[in-house]
C-alpha cells in the first residue's frame, strides 16, 4: 500500500509574513494571570513572542495591529464536535454543509474541533476533508478550524455494526488505522447487552496498540467505571445517573482519565419546551445560515408542548443538574477537565446543538457548576489541546500557533464576555465573518 505523510501541524494556510499585536490584555490559556498591555509577535502564522509591551516590542516592518482596550485568547478547543449534515434538509453529497459547519464554529473563536464520531454517510468525507486541510487543499484551508477526527464510533450494541466479541471490536478499531484516525470513540449505550467488559477491553487495546486514545460515551456511573477499569482515556460525557464515588475519582486519577462534561448537550434535550430567548440574540443569529431549519423546527408550539410532557425530555434536567454536580467534584479533584459542547451532532435527531454558539453555552455552565472562568477558559484551550493530542495550539505561547480570539470584554470578569468577539486568527490569518454565510 501506498501512503502519503500528512503534516499534521501545517493544518492551515498560515499569514506570511510579521504580525505585532499591540496593547492587549493576553489570557495565554495556561491558567496564569492575565497579561496586561501585552505585544504578541506572530512569525508566518506561529507566535515568536508575548509578554509585556515594555520586553516585547514589534520589529521594524511588522504590521502592527492595535489591540487596546481588547482582551486576546486562545482559540477555543471543542473536544467533543461533530460536523454532520442535516440528511432531512439535504440529501449527499455531505461535504459543503460539513464545510460550512466548519466555518461556522470558526465565526465564534473555535479554532479546533475534534470530530467525536462520524455518522456511517459521512464517514468518508469526514476524513477526505480533515486530509486535504492537512495537505493544504481545498475549501477548509482558510476561515475553518484546524479538523480533528475520529471515524464510526465503535458500539458495542447488538446488530450489525455493534461488536459482539474481542476479535470484533479489534477489527473495528484496526479500520481506522488507514484513516488515519485522531481518536477513537466508543459508544456504551447503557443497556446491559453493551456490558462486555473483555469487548470493551480490546477494543481499548487496540486502540493503544496502534497509537491511539479513545474516548467514551456513557450516561451511568456503572459504565464509565467499566471503561475506566479498562483503560479508557477520555470520558466523553458527564456521568449523570448518580454521584461519582471517591474510589472512581481516585481511579480516574491514577490513570490519567479525563472528562468531557457536554453540559450543553444535556441542557438541549429540555431547553426547547418553550422559545428559548436567545433565538433573538445576535451573537445566536450569526449562526442562522446554518441553524435556520432547526430554528423553525424548535420554534412549533407543539413540538414545545410534546416536550413539557415526555419523560425522556424532562429526566434530561436531572440528569444535567447531576453532571453540573460531578464536574465540580471531578474537578476539585484535579481530574483534566476538557471543553466539548457535543455540537451537531445527527442535526436531524438531535435538534438545537449549535456548532458554535453552544461552546459558549458550555462555558457559562461550567461555570455555572463552580468553575472559575479561568478554569473553564483552560478547559477550552491548553488542557483541551493535551487532552485530545491536538499539537501546536491551546496557549499563546513562542512557538505555538497563533490561533486567537479577540475580544472586547473580560472574560475573567464574566464568562459570558467570551460572546464579545471582535476578531478570531487562525495561524495569524483573520478569519472572514461571512465565510460560513455560505450555501444553504
Ligand atoms: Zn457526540
């Protein structure tokens, strides 16, 4: 077989040539203090420099850009993203909508996604997508984020893509190595015929085996221990059927386990039972071109109304109020806390998780469970970038990319200061707020 070498830190076209960002407040993402009247230093798309303006000074020629009275951060980080298309608005081929969902995420300062599973119809451009950013073709090398991807996720249900023994699930694990897969996701649906602790065991083994970290999905405490006790790397999802008993939070720290909360995707189960104000915020409606049918959808009284009386809908509130509750004790742990939103994800089943303005919703609930906005923030760029092995971003700091927000408040004052955006850079290139107002 015949393999190309994909760089995977050239993920985007980088700006040529010196940029001096002048007079900022820089939140570099590593959790220390803010930066006052800071200079950042950007070299053909990398950060040269960043500190203080009086040590850091912008060389001669450099286009200088002014940033006074702004607050400048990483790129946020979505660790649980997904990008599918909507099958019942429009029918393949994927790669436009998938495109457009890409840029849309980089209109509101998310800068990296890592895709937590494709749907079986858009696989193939998933991954098509993710490489030719990496060679540095197409349509997704300017005003989209840097795409990260895990393929198929693997189950473990009954039927025929589930895997019913080792062999199984080794298999399954071994197709996504000429995919070149950034992650593996695994899916535990909850129902007892998923517990297959040796199942689960190899498909994490051969994950390992080929260099690969894998991430999880549960809803209960019993199978996120299962997959702790096997090897897991990431939970995916908050555990939200009970607390987290101090044996879990002692394993997960010994190895290392980190955790995805996606408060928002729980928050959007229920939200939807009656108009949600935010339909008419601004910084909501920068997103319509991609949320509009969804939009319409939600907005039906009765759809509402089947909402305020389904049990499932409703269990939804308990279940985020428990994963609000076990982030902060995971937390208060020093487990590794990861931003992910779990944002359009099969937008024609699960409706309302907006790729882009819901990652802003997840840090206003993080915070909401007792976060700081300095830890939520941290989440979201340097812990994020080490979590999901995403290189060369998270901080701003020599030698990293130079993948920021701009912003015209304080984050560290009010998380919800994070929608203030100004501007986002992708390797010192200015992203193009209309690029994602696109083809629908
Ligand atoms: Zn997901």
């Amino acid at each position: 077989m015949f393999f190309v070498v994909i760089p995977t830190t050239d993920a985007q076209t980088p700006a040529p040539g010196v940029i001096a960002f002048t007079n900022a407040r820089v939140i570099d993402g590593t959790g220390g203090p803010a930066i006052e009247q800071a200079t950042i230093i950007v070299r053909n798309g990398k950060i040269d420099a960043v500190g203080p303006s009086a040590s850091v000074t912008a060389p001669a020629g450099a286009m200088v850009v002014n940033l006074s009275g702004k607050t400048v951060m990483p790129g946020l980080i979505n660790s649980h993203a997904h990008i599918d298309p909507d099958l019942s608005v429009k029918q393949p081929p994927n790669r436009d909508e998938m495109i457009q969902r890409l840029k849309t995420y980089a209109t509101y300062g998310v800068t990296s996604v890592m895709t937590l599973g494709f749907e079986t119809y858009d696989e193939a451009d998933g991954f098509y997508l993710r490489d030719m950013q990496r060679l540095n073709i197409g349509p997704i090398v300017t005003d989209a984020p840097r795409l990260y991807a895990s393929g198929r996720p693997i189950l473990f249900r009954p039927g025929p893509t589930g895997n019913e023994t080792p062999d199984d699930a080794r298999i399954d694990v071994q197709r996504h190595v000429p995919l070149r897969a950034d992650y593996i996701k695994l899916h535990l649906d909850g129902v007892p015929a998923d517990l297959k602790p040796d199942v689960i065991a190899a498909a994490i083994d051969e994950a390992h085996k080929h260099g690969m970290q894998t991430a999880i999905h549960i809803v209960y405490l019993r199978d996120a221990k299962l997959a702790i006790e096997r090897g897991v790397d990431v939970i995916a999802h908050s555990v939200r059927d009970m607390d987290i008993d101090a044996a879990t939070i002692a394993e997960m720290k010994r190895r290392n386990v980190a955790l995805i909360p996606t408060l928002v995707r729980d928050r959007s189960v229920f939200i939807y039972e009656n108009l949600p104000d935010f339909f008419k915020d601004p910084f909501f409606l920068r997103g319509l071109p991609v949320y509009k049918h969804e939009v319409d959808l939600l907005s039906d009284p009765a759809r509402q109304q089947r909402m305020r009386t389904d049990a499932a809908t409703q269990d939804s509130k308990r279940q985020l109020a428990q994963g609000i509750k076990n982030l902060k004790m995971l937390s208060d742990a020093g487990i590794a806390i990861a931003m992910g939103s779990d944002s359009s994800s099969i937008p024609d089943r699960n409706l309302g998780r907006w790729a882009g303005y819901n990652e802003h919703i997840e840090l206003e609930l993080m915070v909401s469970a007792g976060l700081t906005p300095m830890q939520a923030l941290t989440a979201a760029t340097s812990t994020a970038a080490r979590v999901m092995k995403i290189d060369g971003v998270g901080t701003l700091q020599a030698g990293k990319w130079a993948d920021l927000v701009v912003l015209n408040a304080n984050p560290l004052t009010d998380i919800k200061n994070t929608r203030q955006i100004d501007s986002v850079y992708i390797g010192g290139r200015k992203v193009n707020m209309a690029a994602a107002g696109g083809t629908n």
